[in-house]
C-alpha cells in the first residue's frame, strides 16, 4: 500500500522473561499508540495500518484534554475562541495535536521517543513542545512525557492520553474493573461538568473490582488513589484472551476518564481508561491547570502493565 492514513509506523519489541514478544506500533500522525499485541494478542485495542484512527484510539490529548465548552475560554482578561471539533456538542474536544504531524527523535529495538510543538493559533496563545517515550520492558509499556515551555510567557495547559484496553470477545458487561476513585464528575446531555459528587453509594463506585454489568461509563474520575510508589492503578480483568491489564500513572495525573461506550463498535472491542492531568472543561474552571514557566520543564508518566 503508499502511505498509510496514521504517516510513519515505528515499531518497537520486547521479549519478555517468559519469552512472549510484545510489539508496539507509534505512529506519525497525533504521536500516538496505533497498536500493542502480546504474542500477537491486543493488549490494546487499535487500528489497522491502512484506516484512520478511529474513536481516539491511542491518541495523545495536548494541551487540553476533553472538553471545552463552546471552545471559548478566558485567561488573564483575553477570551480566547478555540475551533469547535465536537460540533455536535458544540465543544472543543481533546487539544491541538490530534492530528498534527510528530517528529522521530530516537528510535531503539524497544523505546522510541516523539516530539511535535503546538504553535501559537486562533484560541491557543502560547508555544509548548511536547516530547513523548513509548518504552517496552518485562513490566509492560511506559509512556513518559517531558514538556517545554520556549515562549516568553507562562503557558497553562493539560495532558491526557486515550488508550483502549482490549476486551476481545469479552462481553463488557463480564469485564471486571477496579478504579481507585473517591469522586466523579457529573455531566449534562452535552458531556460537561455540572459538579464532582462522591463515588459513594453510586454506580460508579468501582472501588473495588467489580463486573462492569450494565453501568455505561463515560465519566471523569478523580480523588485517586495510590499505591506505595506514587501511582495510581485502575485494573480491566476477567478478560478471555488476556491476564489482568492496569493502567497506572504518577501524581501528575489527578484525573482518569473511564469509556465502555464503544466497547462494541469502531473497530476493536476495548475499554478506554485515560490518564488525565485534569477534569473536562479546565480550561475554563482553572482546575487542575498545569502553568508552565518561560524555559520551564515538566514531566510525568504512565504506562500499562499485564499481569503474570
């Protein structure tokens, strides 16, 4: 085939100590995870090389993630009006790089390292790069994120990704989640936030690993809790082709969005379970924004690991 819809796929391996060979594929267009097999079984549930991305498979969601409502938001006086790409909701949706083109900057048998800068546009008014390291060890893949404030200002922002864990033929209802959550934010019929209430007592208390039965998730979860090393883990078990799967990430992300909403349709059957630095709509409520120094640095990391 010519180019693929996604640009450049770089591919990075790793066996692990039981001898299962996992594959990773990154591609160019949103710098994002294309796909991830184990023994050529998804761990995450992709795209093929020859479409689109399809429902934010994999992507990476800078210097917003989620919602903005009505794309328009203010800071330090100035309104900004940001390209509504949710147009049905009339929201900006997921940041800037969704689909801009990444640059390769290192590539190894099992880490590969991508960058791209969001340029100052209408809505957007600061320069940020960002630089992303997809790594393969025996824990599973880790993604850190190193971002770089080169402009003359401080710059405000957030971060998020959006991976799929694979569920297979697993029907969804049987898939078993664990989040470690004491909150979630409540939405109205336009997907924002009308206020953070308590897991407590709701159906979307998955403090404890349950089966996902028939609760549709598409809902920002916060109050996390960590583990001993600093991080938080959401597990998707039950699953029929796959050991149990976590997701983890470090203090930096505050936030997890949880999706079984297209668990059945667009492509594989997954469960998005999305490290976020920040709830939807921050752009306007400031809460949990990032605010970045002139020639400031910031990092953090996430990644997910099977179990066995």
């Amino acid at each position: 085939m010519g180019r693929a819809p996604s640009g450049e796929q770089w591919t990075i391996r790793h066996t692990t100590a039981s001898g299962a060979v996992d594959e990773v594929t990154v591609v160019e267009v949103g710098g994002g995870l294309r796909s991830w097999t184990r023994a050529g079984v998804p761990v995450l549930a992709g795209y093929a090389v020859d479409e689109m991305c399809l429902a934010g498979r994999g992507q990476v969601l800078f210097p917003w993630p989620n919602r903005v409502r009505d794309g328009q938001w203010t800071w330090e006086a100035t309104t900004y009006q940001l390209p509504l790409t949710e147009p049905k909701l009339h929201n900006a949706s997921h940041g800037l790089l969704r689909w801009a083109v990444w640059s390769l900057v290192a590539l190894t048998e099992s880490a590969v390292t991508v960058a791209a800068r969001v340029f100052p546009q209408p809505g957007w008014p600061w320069p940020l790069d960002i630089a992303l390291t997809y790594a393969l060890d025996d824990v599973g893949l880790s993604v850190t994120a190193k971002v770089i404030n080169p402009g003359p200002t401080a710059a405000a922002f957030g971060l998020g990704f959006h991976p799929y864990v694979s569920i297979g033929d697993t029907p969804p209802g049987e898939v078993v989640l664990r989040v470690p959550a004491e909150s979630y934010v409540t939405v109205d019929d336009r997907l924002l936030p009308t206020g953070v209430v308590s897991v407590r007592g709701a159906d979307r208390d998955f403090r404890d690993a349950r089966p996902v039965a028939d609760t549709a998730l598409d809902t920002a979860f916060g109050g996390l809790s960590a583990d001993g090393d600093g991080r938080w883990r959401v597990t998707v078990d039950g699953l029929h082709a796959l050991p149990r799967v976590t997701v983890w990430a470090d203090e930096a992300f505050g936030w997890t969005q949880v999706f079984t909403g297209k668990a059945a349709a667009e492509g594989e059957h997954g469960i998005a379970v999305e490290p976020t630095t920040c709830p939807p709509d921050a752009l306007r409520s400031g809460t949990d924004l990032l605010l970045l120094q002139p020639g400031a640095t910031w990092t953090a990391q996430w990644g997910v690991s099977l179990a066995g």
